[in-house]
DNA sequence: GTATGTGCAAAGAGTTTGCAGGGTA
DNA sequence: TACCCTGCAAACTCTTTGCACATAC
C-alpha cells in the first residue's frame, strides 16, 4: 500500500487545489480513508470520527466522501451488502470480495490493460474508468463450512 | 443474442422447478426481460409491464425481480445512476456503459477466465461470480461533443 | 471578513414488507 | 380448494438537502 501520510498529503493537495477547505472533521476522514486497508463503509468511517470528533454528523461524512469523489481521491466499491470506500488506491483496480463476511482484498492481475483496450476497439467507446471485482468465498469461509 | 422465446421457456421452467407460480403479471416482466437488448431499469419494466396490465404495482415488479435473482435467471448491473437487468444473459459478463447516456452494451472479451482464474490463485478464494465494467463515453455521445 | 463547512432535522430516492383480497395450480 | 401472488400503503435504508451557526482561510 502507499503510505498513509503520502497518500494523506496528496488528498489535502488535491482539496486545496479546487478551493476545498480542510476541517478538523473532513481531515479525520481523510486520515482514515488514506490509511484504509479494509475498505470501510460509510457506517465505519462515520464511527471511527465520531471516536475523535464525538459530534461529528453523518452528513460530514457523506459530504467530504463525496468531495473526495468529485476530485477522484477516493474510489466507491459498490457492492449490495452496502457500499465501501477505498482511499488509498483511488484509482480503478480489481477486488475479491467474499459473499458471507464481506471481507475485500485487492489481488494484483495482469491483463486487465488489455482487456480495457479490447473493449475500447470492439465498442468504440472512449474508456475512462473500469469495475472489476470478483465474488466468492474467502479462505477463512472456506474454513468454517 | 439468445431467442427471446427460449430465454422465457428457460425463465419459466426455472421458475416451476422452484415452485413459484406464474401469473400475467410476472409472465409480462419475464417477457421484457428476456427480450431485453438495453439494459432495462426497474421503472422502465414497471412502464411496459403496465403498458399491458395498468394496474401493475411496482412492488410487483421488484418481487418478479427477486425471485428472477433468486433463481439466477436475471443479472443486475449495479450502476450509480439506478440499477439496471439483462434477462437475455443472466450470467456475468463484461458490459461498457455511457456515463453521459448511459448506454450500455456487451462486448465478446476473450481473457476473462485466465483473469478469474488468476484472483482466485493469488487469493485462495473460491470464486463463483465476478462483475465487469468499463465506463466511458459512447461513439454517439464522442460526436456531440 | 467572508465564503464555506458543520450539525441537525427533514426530505428524497429506491426498495422491501404486511396485509387483505383475488387468482393459479 | 389451498396456498401463493397481487396491489396498496406504510416502512425502511441509504443518501442528500436546507438552514442557522461556527470556522478556515
């Protein structure tokens, strides 16, 4: 992973670019999606500031993400189960998610330049962004059937 | 494209062998669905479905749905501008999609199954669905510009 | 100092559920 | 005939919005 301060400075970088101002509860937010390993849904995110910032509001929380979304510094997985947020790549990059506890990790995968390429030529479609993500059950899952 | 008139023998067979009935209602969203060329939204099916039987509730829509989902027989593409269902190919897939129209089509990738096979080797994962998605702009949308 | 972010509550969109009545197998 | 499906309305979840106040720059 990147370095959570790197990764940290770049997302204040970018706010302050397009004239966002930073906040003691927009830059808890930061801090936690830059260091995120785990993909947090806005639920965990809202409940790791509220532990530094006990009146810290939902709506912040979805206020600042959606900033983050808007100058590209956090990535969305959308998955049914409940949405969660990738901050420390934001970039579009595959996941493996586990169908009974949720769990996500990011494996590295070849080939997937290709893949946008092909769909490109065969589409015609100017291509700027992907989602891939695969769905199945984890070691640990495995284990406990 | 599969035929349309196989596609709803497949849907209602795999229906009755689960034991769910068939009526007028839920015959006309399999109809659309497995006819479905574009992707259609919840309310678009709602829309035709009513266009036949007026006095369709969506929540009947969304049951016939469910149950289509339940049994495999429907695949949802999750997209930010409101879900989207493919009864003509209820399996995964790869799918490019307009962000500005929100077009979408399927493209033939080859490379998908090294790819899938690829995560679940570097992730012990055992991978029984997977989700593929390009965005970008389409060659209709590319010429307003 | 001024425009922007915060916190609260209410509104909004999309989807699900409970129940009474009607229709399928 | 018995059970399931429908249609309606209410509930529910997730997310956004309006407004008064606080605060970063």
């Amino acid at each position: 992973m990147t370095d959570p301060r790197v990764r940290l400075n770049q997302m204040i970088a970018k706010l302050q670019a397009y004239n966002f101002r930073i906040t003691p509860q927009s830059l808890a937010v930061l801090k936690i999606l830059a260091a995120s390993l785990d993909h947090p849904s806005v639920e965990r995110i809202y409940e790791q500031v509220k532990a530094v910032f006990p009146t810290t509001s939902l709506a912040t929380v979805y206020k600042t993400i959606n900033l983050l979304k808007e100058v590209k510094e956090v990535l969305e997985v959308r998955v049914s189960a409940g949405n969660r947020f990738d901050g420390n790549r934001p970039f579009p990059h595959p996941h493996v998610i586990c169908l009974k506890c949720k769990k996500i990790i990011d494996p590295d995968l070849s080939g997937i330049q290709e893949l946008t390429e092909e769909a490109a030529q065969k589409t015609g479609y100017r291509i700027t962004e992907h989602c891939l993500d695969f769905f199945g059950i984890c070691p640990d899952c495995q284990a406990e059937e």
